[in-house]
C-alpha cells in the first residue's frame, strides 16, 4: 500500500483496492475502468495539479522548476477551467517536457468530450506510475 500510495500520489481507494491485487500495476489500468467514477475522480484529484509551486518528490522532479510566472499563471488558469469544465483534475505523463509544452496539450483536452477526457486522464495516471517504478 504505502509503494502504490507514493507512485499514485496518496491513499484513495484505487490504492486500497489495488494492493490487494497480485500484480497490481499490471491490473491498474483495468481496475480503474471497474471503478465507479467517484473513485476515478478521487485517484486523479489526488495527484498534484500541473505548474504547482509546493510539488514535491516524484512530481517536482518530473515537472521541472521552470520559473516563469507568466506560464505558472497560464497554467493555473487553464488547470482552473479544466477542472470546471470535467470535474476533476488534469493529470498527464509530463516525461520531463517543459510546461510551455504541457500548456498546449492542455488547451487541446480542455475541447474534448468528458467521458473521453476522463478516459485519458486515467491513462495518464497509469502511465505515471509505471515510469516511476521503472525508474526506481
């Protein structure tokens, strides 16, 4: 549990349910379709939103320290209306790109469909977790 709650950004029943699983990173992808959406949307709101100033850990390294207030503003904009618009936090595989490049992808979700973004979002939280126990 505690492995699953530092790679997935906290305890939330995905977590609980997950390490009771054999081969859970295997299986998370699919056990987040088995959820039921509160839970999906307690997993995601529970990772750190993107251009945070207090990140820390597995975030503040992935994210970088870019200082530009004009972009951390942008982003807190967009990360505001996302959440608006679907309910839930924006969570993607940032891999190390800058946050001027994350702006853009964010501009693009923000037009999709919710049930899509919601799709999407889930991916990206597996595909965190699984580059984080990679780079153990």
């Amino acid at each position: 549990m505690e492995e699953l709650t530092e790679l997935f950004e906290g305890p939330t029943r995905f977590t609980e349910v997950l390490a009771e699983r054999e081969d859970p990173l295997g299986q998370a992808r699919a056990l987040l379709d088995d959820l039921p959406e509160a839970d999906r949307v307690e997993a995601l709101d529970a990772h750190p939103r993107i251009g945070e100033r207090e990140l820390t850990g597995h975030s503040a390294r992935e994210q970088g320290s870019e200082d530009d207030p004009a972009l951390t503003t942008v982003l807190a904009r967009l990360n505001q209306a996302y959440e608006q618009r679907f309910g839930f936090r924006f969570v993607v595989f940032v891999d190390r790109r800058p946050r001027a490049e994350i702006v853009a992808v964010l501009r693009e979700r923000l037009q999709r469909e919710r049930a899509e973004e919601l799709t999407a979002a889930c991916d990206e939280l597996v595909a965190i977790a699984l580059d984080r126990w990679r780079s153990r």
